[in-house]
C-alpha cells in the first residue's frame, strides 16, 4: 500500500474507486473499503480531516485522530493507495462550492456542506475516480454528493453502503469514541427512537416521544431521491450524532 502525501504524487488510474475520509476509522469505512475493492481495479482511500465542514472549532479540535492505526486498518483491507495530504486549501483559497440543497442537516449546521462538497469536488478532479463510496449514515451528505455530480457534470458514479452499527444498535461514528460509557448508553436512545418510529403514523413525532430524553437537533422524514428517510441528529454532552433509516425505497 502507498502512502500519498502530495498531489503532485498521486498518480491517477482508470478503474480507481475513491473513498473519501476523515479517518478514524471503523467498521463502517472497513464496509466502504470492502465495497470498493469489490468494484474496482484499485481502492484509493483519501484521509483529511477537513476544517472547512466544521461549524464548531472544539468539533475540529476533537475530532480524533490515530493515522498510524488508519494505515494499519487500509493496509488489511487490500487498500491501495492511501492520499494522506497535510493541506488541500492553497494560500488565498477563494472558490467555493455551495450547494442549495435543503434539509434538516444543511439548517442545523451553517457552512458544512459548501465544507463538504467543496473537498468532495476537490478530491474528486485530484484522484479522478470512477465510483467513490459514501455511507447511509451521511444520508444528507450523500443527497449533496449526488446533486454536485449532477449538476457540475462529475464523472463519477456515487455509491451508497449501509450503516454499520453496534450489536446494540448504535451507528458506528468516528465521534462515537468521545462519549463516555453513560453517554453512549444514553446515545443508544437515538437508533432506538428511530427503530420505534418505524412503520408508525406518525413516524416524527413516536420517534421524539422515543428519544428518552435526549435533546434533538431535529427529527425529521426526507426525501432522498426516490428513498424515503427518518433523519435525526442528538447532542449528548458534547458530541452530536446523527442517525436515519429508511421508511421507504432505497438509497441509490
Ligand atoms: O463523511 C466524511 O467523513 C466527510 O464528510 C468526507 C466525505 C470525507 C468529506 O470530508
């Protein structure tokens, strides 16, 4: 496996499935790699934690870090080509990709996703794959993904890979780390209020009622293509997690 610290280093293949990251890794993005070495001549996987998607400095500051079990983690999964780049913002960076996508994510946090698909565009035009991997987690992410593709004429194909979650449900998080062992016995309200929502009249309001206390940002049903979606994001203490499941159709 290499690892790639420059642009000016990084070659570019035919045949090459991206999966962006911030690193940190779990057995979610093991299900990332997993899908695009299944699909791909060869698996570029990009590590940058990326400052411009956070509307929160602590968040930034936070947000953890273990580059060497990362590398560890890409190297067992058959990765190829790691792209670890210290910077990708050049002195006096100035262009910007907003996107109008609306939705309960994009209004709780100001600024992330023009963060989010501004790096996306970048890594995209910098790695030029034909597939890159996204998780169901980021669902609201992967709707802004999807409509960047189109509507800037990318040639990439977006792929969608389930959530992976703890045995108890919990949806596997780089941020999940940050909790402690009440808190993330807390957190697990989240995945069940949506797990109890599922198939109500009402699914919105059962899965408020079902949060168990904890404090959402917003619950809400979207729309993500022909897929219907129940998306809800929590803080608990100081970490802010997010959660969806499908009520209806499919994520493509
Ligand atoms: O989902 C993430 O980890 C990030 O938003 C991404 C896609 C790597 C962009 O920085």
């Amino acid at each position: 496996m290499k690892v790639v610290r420059t642009i000016d280093e990084l070659e570019t293949a035919p045949g090459t499935g991206l999966v962006p990251t911030m690193g940190a890794f779990h057995d979610g993005h093991r299900a990332l790699f997993r899908a695009a070495r299944a699909e791909n001549e060869r698996v570029v996987v990009s590590l940058f934690v990326n400052p411009a998607q956070f509307d929160e400095p602590g968040d930034l500051e936070a947000y953890p870090r273990d580059e060497a079990r990362d590398l560890a983690i890409a190297e067992a999964e058959g990765v190829d080509v790691v792209f670890a780049p210290a910077e990708l913002y050049p002195k006096g960076f100035a262009t910007w990709v907003v996107s109008d996508v609306t939705g309960a994510e994009a209004d709780s946090r100001p600024g992330h996703f023009r963060g989010v698909a501004t790096i996306c565009l970048k890594l995209f035009n910098i790695v030029r794959p034909e597939r890159a991997y996204f998780g169901q987690k980021d669902a609201q992410q992967v709707a802004v993904i999807r409509r960047l593709v189109r509507d800037l004429d990318v040639a990439v194909e977006i792929r969608v890979v389930p959530t992976v979650r703890d045995a108890d449900g919990l949806a596997l998080s780089s941020r999940n780390v940050r909790l402690s062992p009440e808190e993330r016995d807390r957190a697990l309200g989240l995945s069940r209020a949506l797990e109890a929502a599922l198939g109500a009249p009402d699914p919105v309001a059962t899965a408020r009622a079902a949060l168990n206390g904890l404090e959402p940002d917003y619950v809400e049903v979207l729309h993500l293509g022909d897929a219907m979606v129940l998306a809800a994001a929590v803080r608990v203490g100081s970490t802010r997690l997010i959660d969806n499941i499908l009520l209806e159709g499919e994520i493509r």
